[in-house]
C-alpha cells in the first residue's frame, strides 16, 4: 500500500503546530494505516492523534497531536486512494479514453471503476467491479452521493455495451443502493442505433419501475473523436437527437406523474444537435449534474443576465473531505486572475463550435457592445466534439493566427487544468493577449464589462 505524501500544511493547524512538514509520509494513524483519504478523515476527526511519519530516507517518528474533536487535521495528501484505484475492467466502444491519441499525460489514459472517486469526485462507475464489502461500507460509512453508468438496462444489452457480462448482473447493486437511501445520480450516454430508441424507452420504463428513487438521470449524447477504431459508433443526426429529446420529455411527465418530478433529463448537447431550444433553470429538479451537460447552459445563462436563480449547482464533494486531493477535473485550473488594467481594442470571446451561436445571441441581449464571439473546431480531435471544455492548445493557437492575434481573447477555463490543455500546451505558449475566465455566466459578464469600460 502507498503511503500518503503530505503535499501541503495549512499555517496555524494542529499539523502546522506538531511540526509535520510536506514531503513527509503518513505511516499510521493511531496505529493504524487508512486505505483512502476518506478513512484518513475519520482517523484524524478526534481530539488526540497519534502519528507515524516517514521522511524521504525511510526514517519514522511519532508525532502526539492533540487538538479539538472535528477539528481539520490541517494535512493535505497526494492522492485520493492509498491502497489501489480499481480499475475499470469494462471495454466500452463509447469510452473517450479509448478515442484519446497516443503520446498524451499519462494521467489522462487512466481508467477507473472505483466508488469511492464516484463519492469523492463524482465520477461515474459501473458497478461491475461492486462487491459485498463495499456495499457494505457505502451504506455503513452513508457515502452518498455516488454516480452510476447505467446506459441500458436490458441485460444483454448493457453487458454488449460494456462489454463485460458483470455488466448484465451489475445493476442489481444499484437497487441495493436506491433501498439503502443512498443518492445516486445516473448517466446513459446514448449511441444511435444501440441503445436508443426502443431500447431508451426500455430504459425510461424500467427506471421508472425500478429505480424511481435516483436523484437524476441524464441522457448524454456519443462523443466521437477521429480516434476512435469502432466501425458501429457514429454521431447522432439532428432527427436522431430531436427523437431522444421527444422520449425523456414524455417520459418527464410520467415521473412527475409518479414520483412528483422530473427525474430524468437530456444533456445540453442533445438539444444542440437537434437544433432545438436548450431548457432554462425552471425546466429542471436540480444542476447537480451540470457538469455532465445537464442544464449548464441554463445557469450560464441565468448568471450572465443577471436572474435570480432557484437552483445552486453543489460544489465537488472533495471539498467536504478534509485532506483529499484536487484532481481530474476538479483539479485547479492554475490560471492567474485576467489582468483588468490593459486598455484593450478588439475583445474576442472563444468557445467551442456548440456554444458559439448561444453566446452570440446572448451577449446581443446586453448592452455590451462589438464583443467578437469566435469559434474553435476542435481538430485535434476531431468528430462530433464542440463542447469548449475540450479545446486544445494546438487548436486555439491556429484560431488565433487565422483571426491576426490583435484583439484581446477570453478563454473558458473548463479547457485547463493546473494551466495545461488536454494536448500539454500551456496558456503561456499562445502568442497575443489570451485570458482564461471561469467557465461561469457573471464571470465573463464581469470581465466583459471590465474590458469595455476601458476602451
């Protein structure tokens, strides 16, 4: 097993006092050694510690902490699993890792099936590597929420698709979990020809028979790169996609019918795709799978002009487990806040190729005047990819030369972690005034503002 690193002491906490110091290990807690950082939690939670460390040659010492019960030990770690992330032993045609080039981070080819990153950073799992002992544990320590692939529900067909035959017996710990009153939240992400159609309203029924008790569904589309070696998958057409919208809509009423809400939902993209007009904030139960696509827009919207909003999108739950690392994408983006004091000329607003028209229509409803609204095609992947959290250096640098680099050009940072886009290049590499924003509606209100009012 791995021992934990400390990465960083907070200044004045009980950590901060006994002298732990980053770059040491944690060897034991009261005698014993945490599998994961949410047991670390636990073990750190009382009023006396007593700890084993490990400097980089090996040599321990014990440390006696002693500090109020609940108070944070103050010691952040280097990963999220001490003992082994579980992989994911399924083999979905649909999986982006699958579709990703060769020669990229390492860190990006990595493919987990563990429920306690679905806790801690709201992964989806599939259950397929599920066992009694951590159904045991979820339910015993309450680790909810948890996020749960489910893609189709017909057996056969589910085990087709993850090409796994656990696949076909898995989701019988999803009703374990659903009795437990445990929160699940759900995903299908939807493939033309396979698991659409009659095999969606399968899908829809049996939810509705059987699983009524998901906080939400959502309805994602295929995400197909040019990396992608499967002759089967393809993107969806617009009637396609308007036809998935029409099923979870009936099937909206049905729940509100049954269970008094919504229940399940089409991602933002769908809607894209069949050129449609996306939901607002009033069409949904909850954002808590805004991340996944499911009604982001709505609240960018909401927030750029300024709407009181009903619905609050929940923070990651890392940030309720003390220690626990900011990884994947709830990583830092590492980008310095914009630089408000240049005078700047041309303001450029880049985005992905699904965002740009809805940005171009809502930017026209504010008084923000000559605000450029450029799309990026994501050729580094290639397909169906628009979305902006997707966009690449390489791409963003071409635009930039295309468009003559003289403006000033505002980046949603979604596309960066710790400063980096997907294909390694660096903020700092492009040439000419690019800031990245975050990837929320009043903060490119606000920076917009900033930047007209300069001119």
């Amino acid at each position: 097993m791995e021992l934990p690193t400390v990465t960083d002491v907070v200044e004045g906490s009980p950590a901060h006092r006994a002298g732990i110091a980053v770059g040491e290990r944690l060897a034991s807690i009261n005698g014993q050694q945490p599998t994961d950082v949410i047991e670390y939690q636990q073990m750190t939670d009382g009023a006396h510690l007593e700890l084993v460390v490990a400097d980089e040659r090996g040599d321990r010492r014990t440390v006696e902490i002693r500090k109020g019960a609940g108070e944070p030990l103050g010691v952040f770690v280097s990963s999220a699993v001490f003992d082994r992330v579980r992989t994911c032993d399924n083999h979905c045609p649909f999986c982006f890792i699958y579709q990703l080039p060769k020669g990229m981070r390492r860190s990006l080819y990595v493919k987990d099936d563990d429920y306690r990153l679905s806790f801690l950073y709201g992964n989806f799992t599939t259950l397929t590597r599920f066992t009694e002992l951590d159904i045991e544990r979820v339910v015993t320590e309450r680790l909810s929420p948890l996020y749960v692939s489910i893609h189709a529900t017909d057996p056969e067909l589910r085990a087709r698709m993850l090409r796994n035959p656990r696949g076909a017996t898995s989701l019988r710990w999803l009703e374990v979990l659903l009795d437990a009153g445990i929160e699940v939240h759900g995903q299908v992400v939807l493939c033309p020809g396979i698991n659409d159609g009659p095999a969606l309203e399968r899908t829809l029924c049996d939810v509705l028979d059987r699983y009524s008790a998901l906080a939400t569904l959502g309805v994602v589309p295929l995400g197909l790169s040019d990396f992608s070696n499967e002759a089967d998958l393809r993107a969806h057409t617009g009637e396609e996609a308007s036809a998935a919208i029409d099923l979870v809509e009936a099937y909206q009423d049905l729940f509100v019918e049954a269970v008094g809400r919504r229940l399940v939902h089409a991602a933002d993209e769908l809607y894209l795709v069949a050129g449609r007009a996306l939901p607002g904030v009033a069409d949904y139960d909850n954002l808590d799978q805004a991340e996944n696509g499911i009604g982001l827009w709505a609240t960018f919207e909401a927030d750029f002009l300024r709407r009181r909003r009903t619905l609050a999108i929940r923070p990651g739950f890392f940030q309720s487990v003390d220690g626990a690392p900011a990884v994947g994408y709830r990583a830092p983006h590492g980008v310095a806040p914009p630089d408000e004091s240049a005078a700047p000329g041309r303001v450029v607003v880049m985005t992905g190729t699904y965002a740009r028209p809805l940005l171009d229509a809502l930017i026209s409803r504010t008084n923000l005047a000559d605000i450029e609204v450029l799309a990026v095609e994501n050729r580094f992947f290639g397909g169906n990819i628009g979305v902006a959290g997707l966009l690449c250096g390489a791409d963003v640098a071409r635009v930039l030369r295309e468009d003559g680099g003289d403006a000033t050009y505002l980046l949603p940072e979604s596309c960066l972690t710790n400063g980096l886009f997907l294909d390694g290049m660096s903020l700092d590499a492009l040439n000419g005034d690019v800031r990245a924003v975050p990837t929320e509606g009043a903060a490119l209100r606000r920076e917009l503002e900033a930047l007209t009012t300069h001119r």
